[in-house]
C-alpha cells in the first residue's frame, strides 16, 4: 500500500470502494479497487487471490489493464490503468437524448466482444458487463474492466450483489434461478449494445418484481429504424429467452458487419493470435502490445494458428483452454510435397504421386482423428471438474440465496412498498 499515495475516491461499486492513486514508483495515476474479504473462509481467499493473480496476467487492448493485487488488513487490493474517459454509462447520459451514429455503436462494440471473446475464450465469465464496467482510455478505446472480481467473489454474494446492485442486465436464467453460463455475458452484452442505440436500458421497471418479469417476457422497446437490420437483427440474438440460442461472442465476431471492424482495433500479430482456432494459448507469458494499425492493413479474417497447448494443466481447472472443436481443413487443399522431394526420399521406389499423396493425406488425418479424440478426452474430464465446481458453487450459492432471502432481500424489495431499484437512468 506504501507504493502509492491515495489521491481520491472515484466511487463505490458493490464490492467496494475505487480508489484513484498515484504510484510512487512511476509517478502514474491507477485505480486501487479495496474489496473487504475478511468474511471469506481461508479457502475462498486462497483461491481469490490465484485467480486474481491470473486475471493479473490478462492483457489485451479492450481489457482494463489489471497492474497488481495484495491484500492488507482483511481487504484485497487490486491495482489497475486509469480509464481517464471515465464509463460508457457516463458517456451515454452525456448524449442527454441524442442518439449515436452505427459507426460509433459498433466500433465500440466491437471492442467490448474483442475483450469479451479474450474472456470468454479462457473459460472465464465476465458476470458484471454493464456501461459502469465498461471505460474509454484517453485516446477513445474501450476498455472493459472488472474482470474476474465478480466471478471471485459473487460464488457466495452474486445474489445480495444483485439486489444492491444494478439488476437491469440480469438474464432470464438468472432470473429463474438458473446457471450464470457464458450466454448470461452474452444477455449483458446485448444489454449494452441496446443502451448505445437508445440510451436506455432494455428492461426497465419500478420494482424488481416487475423488471424480472419484464426480462423473462424478453420484450423490450425497438430501437430507432434508422439503425441497420444488422443491427437490429443482432439485438434479437443476443435478447434470445433461451441462453443456447444466443450467439457466443464468437459468432458475434464472425458477423461480416462486426469482423470488418476488427482490425481497426488489433494489431495483425494479435489478430492471428486471438483468432486461432486454439485460442487459449502463451496465455500470460506475453505482453500485448495495444497498438492500433492503420486501417486496411490487414484482412480481418482469422488466421488459424498451429499451436497446441496445455493451459489447463498451467492455470488449473477452472482456467482452461477453448475446448472448440474444429474438424481439419480439407485435408486435399494442402500442398503435396515437390516430386522433387518425393524422388530425393525414396530413389530406388518408382514413385506413384497419386499414390503417394494418397498415403500422405490418410497419414495426416490419421493423426489429426488423434489429436480430435485426445482433445476430446480431456475437454470431457474438464467438462465433469468444471460440472462438479458449478455444483458446488450453486450449493453455497443457494444457502447464501436463503440466508440472503430470510434476512435482507425482503426488505430491499419490499423498501419503500415498491422496491425501488437502483442506479436507475435518470437523464436521456
Ligand atoms: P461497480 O461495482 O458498480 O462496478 P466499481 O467499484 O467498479 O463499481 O467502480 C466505481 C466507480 O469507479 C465507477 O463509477 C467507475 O466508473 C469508476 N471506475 C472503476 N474502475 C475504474 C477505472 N479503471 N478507471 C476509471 N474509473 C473507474
Ligand atoms: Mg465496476
């Protein structure tokens, strides 16, 4: 703590207070996040702070950059970049009614699914996406930042969070007691997408009672015709009742009218690294240089990468690599080898090519079917580890559900005969 000089206070989120410090080191502002954890058991706050040691290790252009973490007197630190263009929730209630143009709507969202999809591609579930986590730095990228402290900390508290909280981008499955899964970001995120297009929030209501029923109803509000099909179209994706039939961020990325944005804002190397079909990979090994290339220097298609690595086996289960299942390219697009080369191997055999080529291709997919199916075992064992710590979690969740529930969230709904719920829009 002695590392920095407490400027200010920026804010008070639901898990605690943010902090604008300077460091003494390098002169720089950062946000100091103070997260109070004495009531953690031992065990929650070992595993805390390895994930957060991990989440440390995250960087990616569209990601807060998170500096450090300690704890100190009951209360975990997290040190991370000051987004000095402060949140997406003040910039839109800045617009005081005026609507974005698509250009500025999509090239921000394409940043947030940019970050969402380094995320998400780790098995890591954001759980808090909403305009108050999403940031832009000084030079106008998005950023989005507090990843990973609600999945550290809402295992026990995602409910009573909730409720003091900002519920409006809770999920139809949230909602009915269900699962958060990777498709509950997906939810948040169309959240967003509809308050940059209508500088309101999807679902809206005077009491928690009727905003849940709002959300599991799905309707909401169109947004403005002079928006795209497009992107109109996406909205309805991502407001999908059913969490399966949501697109994964992927997908969002593979829509021509978002992937063309993309490499405004990665670099080419980056863009091949985060769109291999592995892309869990040199995970934390590496710095990302956040760089924005000229505009049209590189195409936006994905270049799959070779690499195979073990993360899971680095990070430990609940961080572990894309299990996507991508069959092998056609395996007859691959250049054979010269027949030159094919002579120099074997000069005494008359060489078929054909026949040769033949072999050489039965060979390879031989070997790919292997790979497949090692992969295949392994994500399966991962699928159990990961099946028996949801269990777990929802076990302490539901007692939390119940605790929470006999003492205080009636009182929070039932405050004020209507239930007010908080941080409610109050300028457009
Ligand atoms: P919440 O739990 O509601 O997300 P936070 O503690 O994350 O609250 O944030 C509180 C306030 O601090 C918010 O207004 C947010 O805009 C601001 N803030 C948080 N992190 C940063 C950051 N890295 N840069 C600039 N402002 C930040
Ligand atoms: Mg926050």
């Amino acid at each position: 703590m002695d590392k920095y000089c407490k400027l200010h206070k920026i804010g008070e989120g639901s898990f605690g207070k943010a902090i604008l410090v300077k460091s003494k080191e390098d002169g720089k502002q950062y946000v100091l996040k103070e997260i109070n954890i004495s009531r953690m058991s031992s065990k929650e706050r070992k595993e805390s702070r390895r994930e957060v040691e991990v989440l440390a290790n995250m960087k990616h252009p569209n990601i807060v950059l998170y500096r450090e973490s300690f704890e100190e007197n009951g209360s975990l630190y997290i040190v991370m970049d000051y987004c000095e263009g402060g949140d997406l929730y003040k910039r839109i209630n800045a617009q005081k009614g005026v609507l974005f143009p698509e250009d500025q709507i999509l090239d921000w969202f394409v940043q947030i699914c940019l970050a969402l999809k380094h995320v998400h591609d780790r098995k890591i579930l954001h759980r808090d996406i909403k305009s108050q986590n999403i940031f832009l730095t000084k030079d106008g990228t998005v950023q989005l930042g507090d990843f990973g402290i609600a999945r550290v900390l809402n295992s026990t508290l995602e409910l009573a969070r909730t409720c003091i909280g900002t519920p409006y981008y809770l999920s139809p499955e949230i909602c009915e007691n269900r699962p958060y899964n990777n498709k509950s970001d997906i939810w948040a995120l169309g959240c967003v997408l509809y308050e940059m297009c209508t500088l309101k929030h999807a679902f809206e209501a005077g009491n928690m009672k009727n905003l849940v029923l709002k959300i599991i109803s799905g309707s909401f509000p169109p947004v403005s015709c002079h928006y795209s099909y497009d992107l109109q179209n996406l909205l309805s994706l991502l407001f999908k009742r059913n969490p399966r039939e949501r697109p994964s961020v992927n997908s969002i990325l593979r829509k021509s009218f978002i992937a063309k944005r993309i490499e405004k804002f990665l670099t080419p190397e980056l863009i091949a690294e985060e769109f291999s079909h592995r892309a869990f990979h040199k995970f934390g090994a590496h710095h990302v240089p956040a760089k924005r290339p000229a505009q049209g220097q590189i195409s936006a298609s994905p270049a799959p990468a070779q690499k195979i690595t073990k993360p899971a086996a680095k990070y430990g289960v609940s961080l572990t690599c894309k299990k996507v299942v991508e069959m092998p390219k056609k395996f007859n697009e691959k250049k054979p080898p010269s027949r030159y080369k094919q002579a120099q191997q074997s000069p005494s055999k008359k060489v078929n090519p054909g026949e040769e080529r033949r072999k050489m291709l039965e060979e390879l997919a031989r070997k790919r079917k292997l790979e497949y199916e090692r992969e295949k075992k392994q994500r399966e064992q991962i699928n159990l580890l990961e099946q028996e710590r949801v269990k777990r979690q929802e076990k302490e969740r539901m007692e939390q559900i119940n605790r929470v529930k006999e003492q205080g969230w009636r009182n929070v709904i039932s405050c004020g005969g209507s239930g007010e719920v908080k941080a409610k829009r109050t300028v457009y």
